[in-house]
C-alpha cells in the first residue's frame, strides 16, 4: 500500500478547481480563502489549506493586533543598545562592547488549561528556544501566573500541574528559574494564564538571522522526529485512507515536551553558532515547519525547496499537511552553506540529535514542497508570513466604564479599631494573592550554574552575567489584571512602571522591555477597546521611561463563553547592573537601621487587594501613575546601590505598606518599630497602593547622605522606624504588635493548605 | 479476592521521552533491531473479599486517578481470586 496516492498535489488542484474544501472549518473567513484562491490563482491545495490557515490565524498573523502595535515601532526610543527588536524571535540588548542580552515572554494559556503539566513545560520549551534561535546561551527562566479562585476545584488541578510542568522542564534542563508572580481571580477560571520568559547571553558576534539566504544553501531540520502533535486543528483534512484506520486518539491537540532533548539543541546550536558554520536559524513553535519554513524563505533569498518525505517521523501514516502542521516539540530550522552541511550534520549526530537536509534556498520567489516527487505546496513565502490579512476591528468602550469609575472603593467600609487594623494587616497577608508562594517556587531550580544572585521572593530575579567583572541583570515579571480592568491605559502603565521599580529596587537601571498581552476575544469591540488603550499605555510609558519594547507576544480569545478575562498586560522589564555584589536586597538589614519609606502615600485603595480581599469589590479609578517620579526613583536606587548607601530596599505593591512590612520581617529574621508619621490615618498609610513607593532600609550613619539624595531629585522620604532584631515581629507604636510567629502563621503555608495538599 | 491489573499508556500518539530514552540506549547493548519503545506504567488492585462492582470501581481509580485521559489510555484486566 501507497501512502501518498490519495495526495493532493498542485496539478490535482489546478485541474479540480471546484472542489469543496474546510476553509471554514479551519478557522479561514470567506474573503480570506477568496484571496488565497487569488494569490495562487487556483484552488490550494490541502497542503496550502493548512499552511494558510496556520499562518494567517491570530496566533501567527497577529491580524487583530498589528495595526495597534505599531505604536511600539513608532514610540519606541531610540538606543544603540537595541541590536534586534520586534519581529525578530526575541529582542537583543547590548550590555557592554561584548556582551548582549536577548528575552522574551510568551504564552502559553489554552494548552496549559487543557493539560496544565506539558502545556506549561512545551510554554517554556518554547519560549528557550526563541532564545537559542537568537544566537544565546538561555541563562535563566521566569513565569507570570494566574489562576481562578485558589479554592475552585478545578484550580487544584490547574496549579499543580502547571508547577510541576514549569518546574519539570526548567529543573531538566538546568536553567534556574528567578521569579515570577502567581494571582488568583475568579475571572481566569476557564481560562489560566501562564506567560513564561527566557533569558539568554551571547557574545555580540554571534547574533543569529532567520534569513534563508544564500541561493544552494541547505535546509537542515534539528531536533526531535515530527509527530501528530498539536495537529488537532488541520485534522478536518484528514483524508478517508487515514480515518479508516479506527485509531480514537490518533490526532492529540496535546503536545509532549523532552527537556533532555532541549538541551541538546542548545548545545548544539551553539556549537554550531560558535564554529560559523550556520548562515540562519529559526524555532519551531506554535506552526511548526509550516512557520519557519514561511518566515525564513520570506526573510531571505525568497525562494526554497523542500522535500516533506525526508523529515523524520515519529508516527506512521502522515499526510503532506500533517507534517507542515505538526507542532511536535525541540526542533530547530537551519540555513547552512552546502560546504559545511556535513559537517553540521556530524556534528549534530555526535551530540545524540537527529538532523536531516530536507531541502534547498532557491531564487525562485516561491517556497516550494514536494511529497515523494509530487508537489504539493507551490506559494509566495510572503504571502504566508508577511502579508496575511490585516483587521482594523471595531472598537467601543465599555458601556459600564462610567459607573465603574464612580463605585469606588474608598468608600468602603473600613476596619477602624487598632484591633481591627491589626486583624486586617494578618487577613490580607494570608490571603491568596499576598501569601508566602514558597509552596510553587521551592518546586524550582533556582540555583543552578550559580549564577543567581536574587531569585524569589525578591522583586526581581538578579543573574551575574561575568565572574570577572561582576555585571548582571535583573528581570522583573508583573502585571495586574484588576487595575488594568478598571482602567487599561494606565493599568498597563502601572504594570510597566511596577516591573520598572522592581528592577530599580534592586539597584539595576531598567533598559528593555518585553510584553505579552493576554486578552479576551478581538472579536468584542469592547475587548479591542480595552487592549487598544493597554497598547497605547505600554507604548506611551515606554517612550516616557526611555526604554524600549523588544518584543513578546499576544494572547487574545482569552474567554469562557462570553465573559472574557480581565484584559492582563504582563510587563517584563530588563535591567542591568554593573556589580551585582553591589545589588540591594529584600529584608530589614541590622539593628539599628533606619526604616524609611520613599514615595507618597494617598488614599488610593480602588482595584486594591485590600478592596478584593475584604469586599470582593472591583471599581474606581486605579492608582496615579508618575512615571516621571519612577525615572528619579530608579535613578536614586541605582546611584544609592553603587554607594552602598541602602541594607534593602523592597517595592511596594498589592497590600501596601502592610504586605512590604510583612514580606521584609519574614524575609530578614528581624523586627520592625514602626511609628507612623503624624496624622496620617493608620488604615490608609498600611493598605494604600499608591505607585512609586519603596520600603528603604538605611545604614546607621548613611541617613543623611540618603535624605540629601532624595531631596535633590524631589523624591518625598518618610522615617518610620528602625530595623531591631529584639523586637519580636512587628511593633506599630501606639497601635499594635503583631509577632513573627503570628505572621508566620497567617502567611506561610497557605497555597498547600487551600489546595488540600 | 478480586484482583484488578490496570495498565496505563501513553495515546500512541503521544511522545514518550521515556521510550524514545530506552530506544536510544539500546544499540550501546548491541540491539539493534527494535523499532520503537513506548513505556507505561502497571497497578495492581486488590479488592476486598466482599467488594462489589469491582470493575465500575476500577474504573473510577484508572480514570480519574492513575490515567490522565488527556494524554493517557488505559486497559483493565480482572483477575478471579
């Protein structure tokens, strides 16, 4: 038996040009499967069905989102620091004359709802090998998360998994994973978010290309044999042959990833990076040969051969547009000069991984795919990769944003007593989203190379890049969903400018972002609305803060049913910082330092923990953003971090001065006296959000050099305490006393608890 | 005494870095004529004497505890006393 007599070739679709095909079915609008007859000027064929269909779905085209991010493009500063920016596999800064940083955050939400463990493990796979495509060395992994109510039952299917997954493939492959941030909100219930990141190091020679340049060079695919993974999509072209087969699970949407394997292609990638003996390269991710082939035929020469039957295969009976679509995990595209494609193949074998010449780089304008001598794929390259439809999708804001606004929560009731306020403060630190997540990180690797300096449950991971000269980065993970729900403009500014003070706190100078946008369906006007506003946020803050975005993703259709999720810009921001022995760490310092907060508090409690934990209320007008007060913060932080002139410092966030003093006691082994400045309202001074606000500890004898710093750039700081390691926990004079083994009790330990493990 | 085999198996479908390890490792043992390795796990239950509706309740174990049926089959196989 023949497997490849039922094919539908080029000639068969020329010659069959009415032939009912599944645009529909594969996700393709009318007018879209219109234009591909008009590009081709016949019929495609099953094959370009579903290289289209990929393609030019929001995942790959992003269709709905282009035209909104461009703002990126246009805002974005300009730095010479920037070596490779958007529309590159991930964006690359200059860290000095040699070195180079590249990261990126993706997503990986739907697969890891479906099966949380190797949809979270394939989200990181994915995102290192973005890395490695880049011409780096991964260096490290982080991950952003949320999840729907901690006590639904379903979130204790969610969870585990997902950690087990992060921490499995992560731990595997030997790259420690830094931080991150979990949430819970009812809102992602059906619909988990989990946004990995990778960075990677690299000499600044060997910057990598996806250019399939270079007429005759050789198309080596690396890695892992293709399987039906992730095939779920294209499986209505399933040919009656195959069907007849009767096997019930034989086109899983689930893909399975083997960090083991992922090790090897970075070994060997580098290898082959290092010796030059590669002229491009690009990942295999979310549409498989499919995408890479398209984007680096479009990126280079234009044109290229490719002949299907030579691709590894794990299972047996794969049709033409299987293979094209499969997104079977640890493979890697490469362009190489066809004098040194032996010796990459040697190479490749000596490591233990498979790599096989499937085709050739033509100048012949068409990316062109022949099945055991039959074509079956014959189009523009650019057609699939760059010139996908563009939607300008309708936007209307939110008939509610009115009454949003006015239902504030600064009118909530609030606990008044000292008693109360004392109960208060021990509520919210066991609560899901501000209690201690140690149950999720200790399943990582947070070590290995040793080269962290800072991993969680710092405000930003810190990764020493030199032994030599000491010089690191910091990378911070944050968003928050409910002020970007209440006001998505400045809620993404808020997530951005929280990403850019935990770099800062640190003592590291913010100089890169990366964002990856999770949202509900483009299809909402109302959703649209809400991520046009949270673009034009990020974009705007960015110029302002003089960094620029290099990339990351996005995420829409982020919904169950009708109600989609709050709209979550997840904001990763990259600092470097010269010394990391120099860098400022979370804690209280010795006896005897001074307590200082940085900052202004108001009375700013709307889309606040506090609101949630206590009311379930969601409404008003979020925080202020100053981002001009973020650049002299950040400023300050970093010049205070080269004089050693601060014992720790710690952002303060969701939970307010409350959470920070909280996270600092129980972090540091020490207590706190804290008196609150005159006047000001106990409740509000420790529940407050209010950005821009730093928790600083001061060496004694450094206090005046660190109030004279302040003062000479604006910044308002406030005494108030001293660190004290006799006082057991934290002591509020004339309010209340709270014991380290109180804090303990109500923080510690609840994940596992709630989760019933 | 009922006893109850439950064998669980990746969908064939599935990737098994386990299998694929295993088939990897088999030439350095001189075998060089297998095709493919898929490995899976075996649980056997013993029932109580008395119990009743062993298979349903086998089922209930192997579906919702030992398998994930996103990714996993299973087979059950009961064994009289």
């Amino acid at each position: 038996m023949s497997q490849y007599v039922a094919v539908d070739t080029v000639g068969v679709a020329t010659a069959t040009p009415d032939e009912k095909q599944p645009w529909a079915e594969l996700g393709l609008k009318e007018d879209e499967y219109q234009r591909i007859r008009e590009i081709l000027g016949r019929r495609p064929t099953q094959s370009e069905l579903a290289m289209y269909s990929i393609m030019w779905s929001e995942h790959c085209s992003y269709k709905s989102s282009k035209v909104h991010l461009r703002q990126f493009g246009e805002k974005n500063p300009r730095t010479p620091r920037l070596l490779a920016g958007i529309g590159e596999n991930a964006g690359v800064v200059a860290i000095d004359e040699n070195i180079a940083v590249t990261f990126k955050v993706e997503s990986h939400n739907h697969p890891s709802y479906v099966e949380p463990k190797q949809g979270a493990a394939t989200g990181v796979g994915g995102i290192i090998r973005d890395i490695i495509a880049m011409g780096a060395r991964p260096i490290a992994v982080m991950d952003s998360l949320r999840f729907g109510a901690i006590d639904h039952p379903d979130t204790a299917r969610v969870l585990p998994g997902v950690v087990d997954g992060i921490g499995h493939y992560g731990n595997c492959v030997g790259l420690p994973n830094i931080g991150g941030e979990t949430y819970f909100d009812p809102c992602y219930q059906g619909n988990p978010l989990v946004n990995a990141l990778s960075v990677g190091v690299m000499p600044r020679s060997r910057l990598q290309s996806m250019q399939a340049s270079g007429t005759g060079n050789i198309v080596i695919l690396l890695g892992a044999k293709t399987g039906r993974d992730g095939i779920g999509g294209v499986s209505v072209l399933a040919s009656a042959t195959f069907s007849e087969t009767g096997e019930d699970d034989a086109r899983p949407s689930v893909q399975v990833g083997d960090p083991f394997t992922e090790k090897l292609l970075i070994e060997v990638c580098l290898e082959l990076f290092d010796a030059q003996l590669v002229v491009g390269v690009q990942d295999l991710g979310g549409a498989g040969l499919t995408c890479a082939l398209s984007e680096t035929a479009a990126a280079g020469d234009g044109g290229m051969h490719v002949d299907l039957e030579l691709v590894p295969l794990r299972a047996k009976g794969m049709e033409p547009h299987d293979i094209l679509a499969s997104e079977s995990q640890e493979r890697m595209l490469l362009i190489v000069d066809p004098a040194k494609a032996e010796e990459v193949l040697a190479r490749a074998h000596r490591w233990g991984l498979l790599a096989t010449a499937i085709g050739t780089v033509t100048d012949s304008g068409r990316l062109v795919v022949d099945f055991h001598g039959q074509t079956v794929v014959d189009v523009p390259p650019k057609s699939l990769a760059d010139e996908g439809p563009v939607y300008h999708r309708p936007i209307a804001e939110p008939n509610d944003l009115g009454l949003i606004a006015v239902d504030r929560a600064e009118t909530l009731p609030r606990p008044s007593t000292d008693e109360e306020i004392r109960q208060t403060v021990l509520d919210m630190a066991a609560s899901p989203n501000l209690c201690d997540k140690s149950w999720i990180t200790e399943q990582y690797d947070s070590s290995v190379f040793g080269n962290t300096v800072l991993g969680a449950p710092h405000d930003a991971g810190v990764v020493r890049l030199d032994e030599r000269t000491g010089v690191g980065i910091a990378i911070s993970l944050d968003g928050n969903g409910r002020f970007a729900r209440l006001d998505p403009y400045h809620g993404a500014q808020l997530a951005l400018a929280e990403a850019y003070r935990n770099v800062a706190v640190t003592g590291a100078t913010p100089i890169a972002v990366s964002d990856c946008l999770n949202f509900g369906s483009p299809e909402d006007p109302h959703v649209m609305w809400q991520f046009e506003r949270a673009v034009t946020g990020i974009a705007d803050g960015c110029q302002k803060l003089g960094i620029p975005v290099t990339g990351g993703n996005v995420s829409f259709y982020n919904q169950t049913g009708r109600e989609a999720i709050h709209p979550t810009p997840v904001i990763g921001v990259l600092g470097v910082i010269d010394d990391v022995a120099r860098r400022i760490p979370l804690g209280l310092g010795r006896t005897g330092d001074t307590i200082a907060l940085i900052g202004t508090t108001s009375e700013e409690l709307s889309g606040s923990e506090w609101a949630s934990v206590a009311h379930g209320h969601l409404g008003g007008v979020p925080p202020k953003v100053d981002l001009d007060h973020e650049m002299k913060l950040a400023d300050l932080l970093s010049r205070l971090a080269e004089t050693e002139q601060l014992a720790a410092a710690h952002d303060l966030s969701e939970g307010g001065l409350a959470q920070a003093l909280v996270e600092a006691i129980s972090h540091s082994g020490m207590g706190a006296q804290i008196l609150l400045p005159e006047g000001a309202d106990p409740f509000t001074y420790l529940f407050s959000e209010s950005s821009g606000r730093v928790l600083v500890v001061i060496p004694r004898g450094q206090e005046l050099a660190v109030r004279t710093a302040c003062e000479s750039r604006g910044l308002p700081i406030t005494p108030l305490g001293v660190a004290d390691a006799n006082t057991n926990g934290l002591h509020l004079r004339d309010h209340f006393d709270i014991t380290r083994e109180d804090i303990d009790a109500a923080w510690k330990g609840r994940i596992g608890a709630r989760l019933g493990e | 005494m009922a006893r109850v085999v439950v064998d669980v198996m990746l969908k064939s479908e599935i990737l098994d870095p386990q299998g694929e390890a295993v088939l990897g490792a088999l030439p350095r043992l001189g075998v060089t004529e297998v095709a493919s390795v898929r490995i899976g796990k075996r649980v056997e239950i013993e029932f109580d004497e008395n119990a009743q509706n062993v298979e349903e309740q086998s089922r209930v174990i192997a579906d919702q505890l030992l398998a994930n049926p996103v990714i996993e089959s299973f087979a059950i196989s009961i064994e009289a006393a």
